[in-house]
C-alpha cells in the first residue's frame, strides 16, 4: 500500500503531480525536495517576460506557499537529493536527513548543455535555467551594451528578441545553415531570421565558434569564430541545447536512455520509481519511437499519467505533443512531431504575418508549425492525434478551415 510519496524535483512536473494526488484523494505524506530556494516557478517567461521585467517574480511561482500547506506538503527548498537506495526506499539529501517512500517521483528536469574550450571560464558567461540566472543576465543586459548570443534556438532567439527590447545591440552565432533547424522547416526559419535582422539583430549562420575572448579584468570581450572574426561583447549568453538531469537516476541504477527511460505510464526500471517532464525519454504511442520533450506540456500531461498509476489507475501517456515560442510579437506554436515527414504544405503569405506550415508522411499530416495563426493550430491538436490524410489542394488554401481539408 502506498502511503509516502516523494517528489525529487521542484519544476512544473512536480507540482502538478502534488495537485493530482491531492485532488484524487490521496491522504498519505508527500514530501517535494527542489534544490532552488523557489517553490516550483513558470521557466518559459525567465528568457522573455521576467527578464523583459514586464513579469514580477511574485508571479512566477506555479502555486504558492499556501497550496502546499493547505495540501499538507513536506516542502523542502534548498536542498538536493544525492543518492536513492531502492532496497531500503529511501532517499538522502544533502542535509543527512533520509526521505522514505513508498512511491518515489523522479522530476529533476533538464540542465543546460555547457561549452568547453578556451574562455569559457571567464566572467560574463551566461546560461539560462533559474530566476537566480536570468537576475544576473537582467543586470548585464543595459541599454547600449553589446550580446553575443550562441545558439539559435528557441532559447538563443528568445533572449536576443528580449535583449533588443532592453536596448541591447545583439549578434546570434549560429553553426548551422539556417535557426531552429532542429525543429521547423526552412520557411519558418527563413522568416525568423528575417524578423530578427529587422529589429536590428545581427545574424551570423554557419558560425564556427572558436573561443572567448576576455579582457585584463577577465571578463568576456568578444566571441572569435573559427573564420578569424571576432564579434564585441560585454557579456554573452549560450543557449546550446539541454541535457536530461538523470546523474542520480543513473547512480541509482536505473535504465537511462537519453534521460530517465519510462514507460506509456512513466514507470522507470524500478516499480516503485516514476519520472516525469524534461528528464525523460518515452515511447511515444503516436509516432512509434522513443522520444525525449522539454516542454510544459508534456511536464504537465506525465504529472498526470505518473500520479493516477501511483493511484492505482493506469491511463497511458498518449498526448500529441506542442510547443510554442514568443519572438518580438509573433508567435510560433507546434504541434506534433516533424521528424520523418516527406512533405511540407504551407498555408498562407508569410509576407502577412500569419502562416503555417503542415508536415506530411504517406500523405498523414503529423504536425504543422503556425505563426501567427491560433485557428490552425487549435484545429491541428485533433487532427494530428487524428491521423488524418487531408486534401493537399485544400490543405494549401488558407481560406479553407483547416478541419475542413479532411475528405468526408
């Protein structure tokens, strides 16, 4: 019988799996250890509307004290998890205080991919993970300093759209031929990188960075690429991918595959150990293949599935997956996954602001990418879960409601 949870991990995942246990009705303890002084915070607003300053941080938390003291919370902040023993169910924070459990939570989300090589120990280096991270980066970025941004991500662009609005002069070194090539197709990337050299950014693909360059102080003073070009800056911020968080996972002993391996259920290798959120790789039911999302969505849908399992009512993690992106005032949002697809479908001028992008495989639309265009991606969550073959000739033609580009 399970009468003690612990939540390890103090992100989006795991408050949500609090307010699911709590609104099944579960009466045991559950205790939530998170190694940041914060109760469990919104991160997507740290590299737009908080570091902007246009958010207050008093608006970041997801709940605040007295949720988790009305839902008789063990809320632990400010300290780590360092080891679990599985045949004792117990897990040890750094304070010496042993944690025991019937059912143990594994949500300790993601860490920024770090850059070696020379210069990357000097001051002004920035990453973004934390409130305490986008403070500092807020106090570098003044009006009429220079940002050197490494990466073109979602994170890189989102930050050097922020840093513009601040007043910052901005250059975003790119390795690859074009932004979030990871994740779009080159027409949405093509009008990004067009919306950021308009507000001012400059924009430098296939960047091979080389170094830092740092001044007699020992703070950054430029970026040296691989070509002898050297961009100024008074600080830089590198936003190169994430990694899952599973070092205590797999000192523990359990299957890691591109983070904390789980099941449709978010079960782990051990019966007693779920894992949920950014520090997970599961089968995702809809594609066919393993998959590891950084996403609020999907933190939120696995706080779900993880919970009712523990509560003795299974329903498998079957979500279609979606992301978004705010840059300057447009908006991007994604559904689905393009990976694999043969054909992509646009819907719509990009020259008016207001597009999509629909990926197809075999003729089954399997994501779309909207800019600007709410409608299309409200009707896209369906018919991607869906697998529908919609009419490409109506699929083209953005008078047509995109649920109405599915043959009767």
């Amino acid at each position: 019988m399970i009468e003690r949870i612990v939540i390890v991990g103090a992100g989006q995942a795991a408050a949500q799996a609090v307010d699911v246990l709590r609104r099944r009705r579960f009466e045991g303890s559950i205790a939530l250890v998170g190694d940041e002084p914060f109760l469990p915070y919104q991160r997507p607003p740290l590299s737009k509307k908080y570091f902007s300053g246009t958010l207050a941080r008093d608006r970041l938390p997801i709940r605040h004290q007295s949720f988790y003291d009305e839902h008789r919370v063990d809320v632990r902040l400010g300290r780590r998890a360092v080891s679990i023993d599985r045949a004792a169910r117990q897990v040890a924070l750094d304070d010496g205080v042993a944690l025991p459990y019937d059912a143990l939570i594994l949500a300790t989300g993601s860490t920024p991919r770090r850059l070696q090589g020379p210069g990357t120990t000097l001051q002004g280096l920035h990453y973004l993970r934390t409130i305490e991270d986008t403070d500092r980066l807020r106090e570098a970025a003044r009006p009429g300093a220079r940002a050197v941004v490494v990466g073109g991500g979602y994170i890189g662009l989102e930050v050097a759209a922020t840093c513009r609005e601040l007043g910052v002069e901005v250059t975003v070194l790119e390795m690859a031929d074009r932004v979030m090539n990871r994740v779009v197709c080159e027409t949405v990337s093509r009008y990004y990188e067009a919306e950021h050299r308009r507000h001012g950014v400059e924009l430098v693909l296939g960047a091979r960075m080389e170094a830092f360059v740092g001044d007699a102080a020992g703070r950054v003073a430029a970026v040296r690429c691989a070509d002898g070009r050297e961009y100024r800056a008074d600080f830089a911020v590198i936003g190169i991918g994430v990694l899952a968080q599973d070092a205590l996972a797999r000192a523990a002993g359990l299957h890691c595959d591109n983070g904390i391996a789980v099941d449709e259920h978010c079960r782990t290798s051990d019966p007693a150990i779920w894992a949920i959120g950014d520090c997970t790789s599961h089968p995702s039911l809809r594609y066919g293949y393993r998959v590891r999302l950084e996403s609020v969505d999907n933190a939120f849908e696995q706080a779900g599935t993880a919970a009712l399992d523990i509560l003795g009512t299974p329903v498998p993690h079957d979500k279609v997956p979606w992301f978004w992106s705010d840059q300057y005032h447009h908006k991007l949002l994604i559904v689905g996954l393009s990976q694999g697809h043969d054909e992509v479908v646009l819907r719509g001028d990009p020259a008016t602001h207001g597009f999509s992008c629909a990926y197809l495989r075999d003729g089954e639309l399997i994501a779309i990418d909207t800019v600007n265009s709410a409608k299309d991606q409200m009707a896209a969550r369906k018919l991607v879960a869906a697998r529908v073959r919609p009419d490409r000739a109506r699929l083209a033609d953005p008078a047509v409601p995109l649920k109405e580009c599915v043959p009767a």
